[in-house]
C-alpha cells in the first residue's frame, strides 16, 4: 500500500510545551499520516519535526449512527504523545446522516456536537483542531459547497465546541487547496474573524506521484 506523507506547516501558531513527556526540537514542521504505525512514528522522529497530523474520519468514527468508536485514534494519541508529539486532529468524512439539507458538507450543529465529543475525549493531549481537510474548496466540491458562506457557520460550530470544552486548544480553518485567496477574504465577509487561530494553506507544489 503506498502511503503519501506531507509536511505541514502550521501559519503563526505557537503553543507550549507538552507537559510531562520528552520533547523533540521546537518545529513548525510535522507529517500528516492516516495510519501511524510504528514505522511511521520512527521516519516521523527522524525528520526535523514536532507536529503529527492525524485524519480523524468522521465516518469510520460514527460507522454505526450515535455510536462512537475511537479505539483506533485512542491508540494514536497515546503513541505520540508518548513520544512528546504536538497533535494536530483533522476532523473530514462527515457521515450521510450529518449532512446538511442539500449539502455534501456537515450540518454545523452535528459537526460542533462531533468535534466537541473529540475535544472532550482528548483534552490536553490534542493541541490543534482543523476544522474539515479540504471539502470546501478545490476541484472536487459542488459549486454550491464552495462558498465561503456555507463554510463558516461550520468553522464557527467547530471553534466554540473546542474552545468550550478545551480553550488551550487551537482551531485551525479548512485547508485552502492551491490558496485561493478570494476564498480568505468573502470568509472575512461571512464572519469567519474570531473563529480560527491560523491559516491553513495546502499548497501542493508538485504533481502527487503514484505507485503499487
């Protein structure tokens, strides 16, 4: 199974030390992963980095409607915050059942209440929140789920569960794929100031290469 590993950068994001773990190098640098094996976790603290980005899938979460399962980011969390790892939790994949009328994005009310239920469990041991991956911008959404006004009521439901719930925490906006920097501003035009910590920008600088 060939895997993609990125590194990410968190814009003007700051955040204190992990308390009673060791600590890597101060890093803006991370690797986002969907598996974090052990082999992972070992090229990961090999690497000039401190960040792990863990895709939280909302659906493998909530597979079955109202029923949680998180034993597998239960896992991932504990491994790298043994290793002295900030977390960043990528919440993406809402479920049918969470989507909003005529909208392939969540409902934001059912998005805050999932991303509170995660904020909850993992306080003080997840350090950042972002809020969806790149569903709302891109090739790949409906022209209708493109507009900054249907994002941010979702972004604003996701930072006031987080900051209710664990107001160390940093909310980081939706990745805005090849930076459309329209999309900032009309986000800026539905209110979005207030309600994230950084700007998140995935910029992909060459093709994605394949393999077996």
């Amino acid at each position: 199974m060939y895997k993609f590993f990125s590194l990410l950068l968190l814009l003007c994001l700051t955040l204190p030390a992990l308390a009673a773990t060791p600590q890597l190098p101060d890093s803006p640098y991370g690797m986002n992963n969907w598996d974090w094996t052990d082999a992972d976790l070992r090229e990961l603290k090999a690497a000039p980095a401190s960040w792990a980005r863990v895709m939280v899938d909302w659906n493998k979460v909530e597979a079955e409607p109202g029923k949680l399962d998180w034993a597998f980011y239960d896992a991932a969390v504990e491994k790298l915050t043994q290793d002295g790892l900030h977390i960043l939790f990528t919440v993406y994949g809402p479920p049918k059942g969470s989507l909003a009328p005529n909208s392939e994005l969540p409902d934001p009310a059912k998005f805050g209440a999932f991303v509170k239920a995660a904020a909850e469990r993992y306080k003080g041991r997840v350090s950042a929140y972002e809020m969806l991956n790149e569903e709302n911008t891109g090739i790949w959404p409906r022209v209708s789920d493109r507009r900054a006004s249907v994002y941010v009521p979702i972004l604003k439901a996701g930072y006031q569960a987080v900051k209710a719930v664990d107001p160390n925490a940093k909310v980081i906006m939706a990745g805005l794929w090849q930076f459309p920097i329209y999309y900032l501003e009309d986000m800026y035009r539905a209110g979005a100031k207030g309600y994230f910590d950084a700007i998140n920008v995935h910029y992909y600088l060459n093709a994605i290469e394949s393999g077996p």
